[in-house]
C-alpha cells in the first residue's frame, strides 16, 4: 500500500511540474503603474487645490501666533499682570487652536488620499486584469517577490494600457 502511495504521489509531482512549465507567468509593479497613471497627477492637483484654503488658514494663523510670541517675549517685562495674563491666555488658546486645526487637516487629506488611492488602485488593477486576459497569462503576481526577470515583469505594458486608457477616456 505504501509503495502505491508513493507511485501516487511521485505521479503527481510530475503531472504537476509539467503542467507548471506551460505556465505563462508575469509581474507588475503597481506602484509604478499607480504613479504613471494620469489621474494620479490630477489627484494630486485636486488635493492641492482642495486644502490650500485650510492650509492658508493655518499658516496666517501661525503667524499671527508666532508675531504674538514675540510682543510677548519682547514687552511681557513691561505689561500689567492682567495684560501678560490675557496675552498667554491668547497665545495658548491659539497654540491649541492650531494643534486641533492641523490634526484634523491630516485627518481629512488622509481619507481624502485614501479614497483616490483606491481609485487609481481599482484602474491599476482593471488594466492589469486584462492586460493579463488578452496576453494569456495565468498568473500574475504584484506584491512581495523578492525577485523579477525583466522577462516576466510587463509593468511598463501595463502602464502603457493604463496611459492609454485614460486618452481614450478622454
């Protein structure tokens, strides 16, 4: 029983490692399609263009912090004990102010970056999806190889049905 086990198995083994061998195989690199796709640069435009209010916000404030810091510093020798006490008050207020402000600006442009990441990734990986189909690959593989032949890596054809995609669709 054993021996016919083994016979069992060694045919597989063989049976599997042919088949492997017609295998058609490639790698892509989806960060790079992701940063060569021409909505990434339009994503980055919209972001900057969406917080540049809030970020304007919080630089004059910073400065109106900043010029208060330095009243303080160069005339809170000379002030009443009411006018230093206001003026620290003030300064504080502002600090937590701008503290509260920036947190929430990272908050905010994070998911706003992850909401257009998953959009670029859904167009990476559409592209990649039929990139493979039409080419007849049965495997595709993105993340964690440690090494890529130049000759499975089709990242740049995928990047150029991405580039060509989005022409079209335009």
């Amino acid at each position: 029983m054993r021996k016919i086990l083994i016979a069992a198995f060694a045919a597989f083994g063989l049976s599997f490692s042919a088949q492997a061998a017609d295998l058609k195989i490639g790698f892509v690199n989806m960060q790079a399609v992701i940063q060569a796709a021409p909505e990434a640069e339009q994503a980055r435009k919209t972001l900057e263009e969406e917080f540049k209010p809030q970020q304007r916000d919080m630089i004059a404030d910073s400065n109106e912090l900043k010029s208060l810091q330095e009243r303080y510093q160069k005339d809170g020798a000379v002030m009443s004990d009411s006018e230093r006490q206001n003026m620290e008050r003030r300064i504080r207020d502002l600090q937590r102010d701008l503290q509260r402000r920036e947190q929430q600006l990272r908050e905010d442009l994070q998911i706003r970056q992850n909401e257009i990441m998953g959009s670029l990734q859904r167009v990476a990986f559409e592209a990649t999806n039929a990139f493979a189909k039409e080419n007849g690959y049965d495997i595709i593989l993105i993340e964690g190889v440690a090494y890529v032949s130049e000759a499975v890596n089709v990242t740049a054809q995928v990047v150029e049905r991405v580039r060509g995609a989005s022409a079209e669709g335009n």
